[in-house]
C-alpha cells in the first residue's frame, strides 16, 4: 500500500493522511483474490473527488502463473478498500509475493 499511495498530489497526500490512522475493518477472501475493507476515523480529511476507484500496481506472486493486479477504492471522501485479484483459477495456498512491479498510484483525471 505505501508504493501505491506514493507521490505528491493533493489526493495521494489525502490518502497518504487517512492510511496512516486507518484500521483494518475486515478481509474477505474470494477464492480469486481478497479484499481489505478500511475504517477511518471521521476527523481524517476527506478526498476530493469523493468517490474513486483506481491505482494499480502487478504483483508477481511465485505460485501464480499470471501474477495478481490489485486496485484501491474511495468512498465518501474516505479510503474504503484494497482489492487485489488474480486471472488464475484460484488464489494459492500459500502465496509468496516474489515482487511489485508497475505501481500507477490512484489518480483522479489521470487516462
């Protein structure tokens, strides 16, 4: 997560802020990836725009043939999830990330 909320803008400084008092609410498992859903506190500033899906970031997971390819999630201003997702038939058992390559940092109004 800090590789994908790197940089200078105003909305990864936002999302940089809310990182650092956020809690992990839950993690779900769906047989093809996992999802971290975040709480953060209220007095945290809110992103603008606010709500955003995007960021992404390859991640070469050594059990995987394909890797896995993860995207963050905005909502009401606030951090809301971290998704990360395979094209493999399912997520390995274990799983060794091997590395993180190609890192884009969510940005609104970036193609």
């Amino acid at each position: 997560m800090p590789r994908l909320l790197a940089g200078d803008s105003a909305f990864l400084r936002t999302l940089q802020a809310q990182y650092q008092v956020a809690r992990i609410e839950s993690v779900e498992l769906s047989g093809v990836g996992f999802f971290i859903t975040y709480s953060v506190p209220d007095v945290a500033p809110q992103t603008d725009p606010l709500g955003f899906s995007g960021g992404m970031a390859q991640l070469d997971i050594a059990e995987l043939e394909y890797g896995a390819g993860c995207v963050l999630f905005v909502r009401d201003g606030y951090l809301f999830m971290f998704e990360v997702y395979i094209v493999d038939p399912a997520w390995p058992t274990p799983a060794t990330l091997v590395g993180v390559e190609v890192v884009q940092p969510p940005e609104p109004g970036r193609a």
